[in-house]
C-alpha cells in the first residue's frame, strides 16, 4: 500500500498541469466536431463537410424553385394555367439527377464505412468491458494486465480534471500505434465511444465487438458510454491518455505492478500516471 500511496501523492502534484493535456473533450458552447486525433476522424470529418455543401446546394436549389413557382405561376401573374401533364425530358431529369447525387454520397461512404470496418495489423490490444456504470480494461498483449475505470466524484478532482469525463484509472496507449479495441460488456448494452478518434461501437453482453484508431498526438481524449444503460448511464466515461513509447513502458511497468498488487475491485485503485503526466 506504500508504493500505491507514493503514487497518488505524485499524481496529485503531477495533475496540476492537467489541463494543458486534455486535447479530446468537448467545449461550453461548441457546435462542431472535436479536433480529429485519428486518421478516421479525420475522413470522418471531410465527409460530413462534404455532405454539409451538398446539402447547402440542394436546399438553395429547392428554394430557388419554389420562389419561382410562387411567383411565376401565382393566379395573378398566369391567369390562365397551363395544362401540361407530362414533359419527359423533365421526368428522365428529375429521376437521374437524384440518383447521381447518391451515387456520390454513396462512393465516399462506402469507403469510410470499409476503413472503420477492416481494422489494420494492431500494434495492440485492449479489452473494453462495459459494467453498471463503469468500464473495466484489459491489456491481453501485456500479461493480461486489467483495471476497473470510475468517474471521479466532484470532491476527487484534481486541478484540469473535467468534470464527469475525468476517472480514476485512465486508458494509456502508445501515440502513432494501431491500437485494436475489443468490446462486450457484462450485464447490459453499453457503447464504447470517444469522439475525437471517430470510434463508437457497442458493447454487448455474450457478444465481442471490435473497432481501431490510431491517434496520432499525445493527451488525453474522453468519451462517454453513448448507450442507454441505467439511472447512471450519464456517468460511465471514458479517458484515454497518448503517450510516447517510452511514456507507455514505463507507465506499463508500473502499472503491472501496481495493479497486480492490489485489489482490482470496483474503484479500489487510484492508480495516477504520474511520470506520464509530469513529462
């Protein structure tokens, strides 16, 4: 209990500087998209600027036409209507024209949808469980190292901790690697999601799950459960902090130590990543 209390000390001086390292989290007031930190997010991004224009055209299209028809073909200004019924040049137009414009919605989303689907070669592993109403970890690559992650209570935050995102234990992955993430969850539906990595996948019970990113700048990035699983559905987040490699061994070491000597019971550990932060 020594070494896990001279870790916490650390960490609550380490913590100070926090702030400074949260590059994922949402902003009072913000409209758009977190910054990406991934090469999905990334498409994810363009994708829905690209779907942003083509939806701006076609709605300035359509009111275009109704100003015309109203003003055109109002009982004032064509007293007389006409009594067209059928024009096919028109028809074949407002038939083709459609299509094309799905067939190019379509061409870019199918191979976003293929690059989150077919994960790469992983660098590594980790096993996302989801629990009522916290998250448990597993590193299968690294002795099947495993951690429970709660949300921090507003008397438990250190200085930069936000609040309901901040945990307890924090994910920890290498920057620039393909880290694949395996989830399930052990008693009802929950969903692992962390918006500036452009990840969200369910997590269900009897089941395995699989997505990937691949940051590539270190800090910290939170998400949240995103699916409804109980009274404290709103308080299950997630925190992942980027490191170097160096950063992860070392973390990596410790923390085989520190949590393959205490009890891994529900919130039973304050592991704070002390050199990962103070660096």
């Amino acid at each position: 209990m020594a070494a896990a209390g001279a870790a916490l000390a650390v960490g609550l001086i380490a913590t100070t500087g926090a702030m400074a390292d949260v590059v994922g989290a949402p902003a009072p007031w913000q409209t758009s998209m977190q910054a990406a930190a991934t090469p999905i997010m990334e498409r994810i991004t363009s994708f829905h600027s690209y779907l942003f224009w083509v939806c701006v055209l076609i709605t300035l299209f359509v009111t275009g036409l109704l100003a015309w028809c109203i003003f055109r073909f109002n009982e004032k200004a064509n007293p007389e209507p006409s009594k067209t019924t059928h024009n096919t040049l028109l028809e074949v137009a407002w038939t083709l024209v459609p299509v094309l414009i799905l067939v190019a919605i379509a061409i870019p989303s199918f191979r976003l949808l293929y690059a989150q689907q077919v994960i790469p070669e992983a660098d590594m592993t980790i096993k996302a469980i989801g629990n009522q109403w916290y998250w448990s970890y597993e590193y299968p690559d690294h002795d099947d190292l495993s951690f429970d992650a709660v949300m921090l209570q507003d008397d438990e935050l250190k200085p930069g901790q936000p609040r309901l995102l901040a945990t307890d234990n924090e994910v920890v992955v290498p920057v620039g690697k393909t880290i694949r993430v395996i989830v399930t969850a052990s008693d009802v539906l929950h969903a692992w999601a962390v918006p500036a990595f452009g990840v969200k996948v369910d997590g269900v019970p009897g089941r395995l799950n699989e997505t990937w990113f691949r940051a590539e700048k270190t800090g910290i990035y939170y998400g949240q459960c995103s699916e409804l699983c109980g009274k404290d559905h709103a308080f299950m987040p997630i925190a992942v902090r980027v490191v170097s490699e160096q950063d992860f061994n070392t973390w990596l070491a410790k923390a085989k130590v520190e949590f393959g000597s205490l009890d891994t019971g529900r919130g039973a550990i304050r592991l704070a990543s002390a050199e990962v932060t103070a660096r």
